[in-house]
C-alpha cells in the first residue's frame, strides 16, 4: 500500500459558488466520451491516474467515478476496470414483456428435442450456464436467462434438467470435469495431494463462483469432485492413516482451498459495485488506517504497515498447503500399517 497525496479535495479560490472540483472532473471526462475521444468500451482514468491528472485525493476521485456510473456514462467490468458504457443511458420505454417470448411457444417441443432445429442438448444448457456465471456471477444465472441466450424457451430447459439446482450441480460437474486428475498419481502421498490440491485450486481461479456454490456440509453429489476425494484417500490410506483420519485430512485441505477461493467471487462483485480493485480500495482507506495506526497502539501492524505486504492469494493458498502437508506429515509418521481400515 501506498499512502496517496492528501489534498486537493476541495473547490478552488474566487467566486462565491465555485463548482465542486469533482463535478468539473465528472464534465470533463464526459466531455472526452461524448467527443469521441473515450470510445464505448474503452477504460476510462482509473482514481489512481485521477489523483494523478487532477492533482485530487482519492476520496474526489471515488466520487467522480461514482457519479459518471450513476449517470449511467460508464459501469464496472469485473477483471477489466471502469469503461464506457455501450451506449449513452436511454429512458426505459414501457415495461413491456420481451417479444421473443410469442415465438418460442410457437415450437416448443421441436425445440427442445436433442435431433430438432435448434440443436437442444444438456451439454449446450450447461456450457451456457457456465458462460454466465463466469461473466456475472451466479446470481445472473437463471433458467430464463439461459433459454434466452440459448433462443429457446425457458420450459424447453425442464426436458433436460430437473430444476435450477439440477443445472448448478451439472454445472460445477463440468468445470471440474474440464481438467482431470492425471491417470496415474506420482508415488508417495504428499506430491499426489499437491497435484490435487492445485488444479482443484485452479478450477475455482478458473470459475470464481464455483467456490460458492459447492457445499462442504450439504455436499452434493459431483462425481468429477469424488475422483478428487478418491485420490486424496487412497494416497493417505496406502500410506497408513486410517479410513476416519484420511477423510478428515482430506476435508481440511478441501476447506482451505475453498475458504481461499470464496473471496474470488466476492471480490469481483465488489469491483463490479465499485469500479476498483482491490489495490485501489485500499487506497481510498489508507488515510484512516493511518491515523490508526499513528495512535500507537498497534506498533506490530505499524511496522507492518510500512514495510508493506504482497497480498496475493496465490501465495496465500501455497503457503497453507505447504503447513498442512506437514502437518500431516508428523501424523502419517505417527501412523502404523495397522491402523489402516
């Protein structure tokens, strides 16, 4: 973390109604995408360059993005930054329901036949799903959603999977199905649950939502998951630790890496909400955990503070892995071939 420069918040000198320094930022900045010059789609100054271009702290330069987003000028893209809205903001014309809907009852079966027009099988279901919830999150996905993006109607879905928690079961199946384990795991036990522990690891790097959506105390039924239980307790198992103790051990490392993975979601969503990332939010609450800091009372975190932290969760996930393998380590060499069950 970097503490910002402090001023340059406030309205300039002369003038009884000087316009706030923000509002001239907010106009200009419109100004460049009504001009042409900030194309839809293309980033706009992040607060960071703000602070850097107007000379401004970032609490200014939070505000100015939060009000072209309000406007509707420009909005979030998760993993991208704040751009230019497709389109200027139009009035909603009438809440009228979508038209598509007329036509897709006009073929309903055909549709959702696998050998009919459009092709309807639950692989396609699954992959559009996926696509969604990778792109928005799972609180886009919807069984309405996904018919529209697929054309079909949305009853035409229910041929092939049972509801919506049927389609979220199959799809997280699938992203841990795209990548298998290798046929036949390394010798010994802890090279075998490093491999593991990894690519599950990079299947919820791959879908951020996936994390929230498998359950560790009401666990559902994901056979491409189970190879993973598999393996993780057949490596334990041969090397000594009982049936009940491997099954713990392998819950463990699952939780870690789950726990990790949790704030892939969230913090994309609130990217997403914001309009930064996570370096530049903690910008914007640098000033107060100063004067925190600057109090005394936490000398540790001060020292800390200066030197400066890596966040990164990568490093975080190793790092875990590393003090849980040996800590079962000490366990496996405390265990007995007797003990196995």
């Amino acid at each position: 973390m970097s503490v910002s420069g402090g001023g340059g918040g406030g309205g300039g000198g002369g003038g009884g109604r000087a316009e706030p320094r923000y509002s001239r930022i907010v106009g200009e900045l419109r100004r460049r995408i009504e001009a042409g010059e900030l194309a839809p789609g293309d980033r706009v100054p992040s607060t960071r360059e703000i602070t850097r271009q107007w000379g401004v702290a970032m609490a200014t330069a939070t505000k100015v993005l939060t009000e072209l987003r309000r406007e509707g000028v420009v909005h979030a893209v998760p993993g991208v930054g704040t751009v230019v809205s497709t389109a200027p903001p139009v009035p909603a014309p009438s809440p009228t329901p979508a038209p598509p809907a007329p036509v897709r009852r006009s073929a309903p079966a055909s549709a959702a036949a696998p050998g009919g027009p459009t092709g309807l099988t639950l692989g396609r279901i699954v992959d559009a799903a996926v696509v969604v919830a990778d792109a928005e999150g799972l609180a886009a996905v919807s069984m309405r959603r996904v018919a529209a993006d697929l054309g079909v109607a949305t009853m035409s879905l229910y041929r092939h999977v049972t509801d919506k928690d049927d389609l979220l079961v199959r799809m997280m199946d699938s992203a841990i199905a795209e990548r298998p384990l290798p046929a036949e795991p390394p010798p010994g036990w802890r090279e075998p649950l490093e491999v593991a522990a990894r690519q599950l690891w990079g299947h919820f790097r791959a879908h951020p939502w996936l994390a929230s959506a498998l359950s560790l105390t009401r666990p559902q039924l994901i056979t491409s998951a189970m190879t993973y239980s598999e393996w993780v307790l057949n490596a334990l198992h041969a090397h000594g630790l009982d049936g009940q103790s491997a099954f713990t051990a392998h819950l463990t490392l699952l939780n870690h890496i789950r726990g990790l993975a949790l704030n892939l979601e969230t913090e994309r969503e609130a990217e997403a909400q914001s309009g930064l990332d996570s370096e530049e939010w903690l910008d914007t609450q640098e000033p107060a955990l100063q004067a925190t800091l600057d109090t005394g009372r936490y000398p540790t975190l001060a020292r800390l503070a200066r030197s400066g932290y890596d966040f990164d969760l990568d490093a975080l996930f190793e790092f875990g892995l590393q003090r849980l393998l040996d800590g079962l380590a000490a366990l496996l060499d405390d265990a007995s071939p007797s003990a196995r069950t």
